[in-house]
C-alpha cells in the first residue's frame, strides 16, 4: 500500500486486540512508526510490535493503564525519549462493564467512565501538549497533529443494560467535538470513528452462534458483520492529509445501524 503516513510517529492506546490492533497494524503499513500502548497480555502486544516492524516501520509496546495520569504522562514522555514525539494519537482503550441499571455498581459505573472517558481525556491532553510543543512538520503532515478518538455508534443511539457504556461515548462525542473547535485554528484536526458491530473479541456473544448471528444481521441494513479492518482503513484515511479540511466530524462505520433498520419495510 501507498506509505501516506510515511516518517509520522503515532500511538494506539488498547492496541494488543481488537479494533486497536488493527488499526496499529495498518498504521505500520501506512509508513507511520507506533506505540503498541496495553493494559494486559506483553506477548499479545509484542507480537503487534514485532509485525508492525515486520512491515518496515519502527515499533515499541508499552504497558500503561490510560485512566491513571501518571501513567499516561509517562508514555508520552517515552515517545518523547524514543522518537522525539507524536503525529497522530488513536483514542481506542476501552471496555464494558455491563449491568441492569438498578444493579450497577459505582465501581462498574467508574471503571468504564474513568476508561473510556477520561482515558481519551488525559492522553488528547498530553497528544495537544506534545503538538504545541512540537511545531509543525510540513515534509510529513499538513497538520500539527492528529486525534482520532474511536467512539461508538452507542454515542447516538440508547443502550439499555449498558448505560454506564452509553454515556462514556456520549461523553467522548463531546470531548472530541469540543476539543476540535479549540485546537482547529493551531491545524490540530480531532475526529471519532464510531464503529457499529464489529467481529472482535469484546462482542463475540453477538456473533458467533448462527442464531446471534442472524439476530444481529436485523439491526444492520449492509447484512455483514464489521470487521477491524473497516475501522482501520477509515483510520489510515482520518490520519493522513487525504482528510486534511476534516475535523470536528463523528465518522460511523456500521453498515448503515443508525438508518433505523425497523422502519425498511415502512415500520
């Protein structure tokens, strides 16, 4: 593939699985150097490293828990030391803690909100910091910098028996649109990508009986499952000057999820 993101040094918080792992694996082939960020699992996330310089690309993984600051300030310190800074930031950390609402606990409640919430707050905080401090590099990117938060389909539409879910990517909605107005002016661009169902282990339930499966297909109009790479590739595109005069925007990749699927035969 064209190396668009060739010589851009870019982070992948929750990059040993999933969506994450897709999305530092086509970074690598897009040219861009990447920090393999995890929470658990070193082989995991060493093995996404070690084909990510595979590909040609420079890779490190490093373990950090994206809701503690300390943590977090310390990986962008370590990119800082290792390649002396950041291009491109991809919010992806996340996870679920599910419940009826009348049994969730606060700990189940504090545990997604800190994650997914304000794990994309402290490291788009430091992504911003390293820019500023940075300045522009026209031979690699239009842009001072990039931030791609991955959102959810659930930032729009209700989610019973996950609320606490729901409203961290409500909240990341908002994050992000409110983070771009600010940081538009210095050509900071910060854009979500907001996948529907997607074949990853966090959702297998969903997918991997013929019965879920099918139970599944109802609520997508497109009739596939998504897969990481979907994401990826849109995320490939959302980093790269392609998508230069884009910010602000909340991408969905869902196979048309948010198209209302009850109403296609006239509801």
């Amino acid at each position: 593939m064209e190396q668009k993101l060739k010589r851009q040094r870019a982070l992948v918080t929750g990059a040993s699985s999933g969506i994450g792992k897709a999305i530092a694996l086509e970074l690598g082939r897009a040219g861009a150097d990447v920090l393999v960020n995890y929470l658990r699992g070193d082989d995991e996330a060493e093995a996404v490293a070690a084909a990510i310089r595979g590909s040609g690309s420079r890779a490190i993984a490093h373990q950090t828990d994206v809701s503690q600051e300390d943590q977090v300030i310390g990986m962008f310190q370590r990119m800082t030391a290792e390649w002396g800074g950041i291009d491109i930031l991809v919010n992806n950390a996340g996870l679920q803690k599910d419940a009826p609402f009348d049994e969730m606990t606060l700990p189940q409640w504090n545990t997604v909100i800190n994650v997914n919430l304000t794990g994309q707050f402290l490291c788009a905080r430091e992504a911003v910091r390293a820019f500023k401090r940075q300045g522009k590099r026209l031979e690699v990117s239009r842009a001072l910098g990039k931030i791609i938060c991955i959102s959810s389909v659930h930032e729009v539409i209700p989610w019973a028996g996950h609320v606490n879910y729901a409203a961290s990517k409500g909240g990341v909605m908002l994050l992000m649109k409110s983070l771009a107005q600010e940081v538009a002016s210095l050509h900071i661009r910060v854009n979500s990508i907001c996948p529907g169902a997607i074949r990853t282990p966090i959702n297998g339930d969903a997918w991997q009986t013929p019965g879920a499966l099918q139970s599944l297909m109802s609520l997508i109009p497109y009739k596939r499952i998504g897969e990481p790479e979907d994401i990826a590739k849109t995320a490939i595109w959302l980093a790269s000057d392609d998508s230069d005069y884009v910010t602000g925007a909340s991408i969905f990749v869902d196979g048309g999820m948010l198209l209302y699927p009850g109403f296609e035969d006239n509801g």
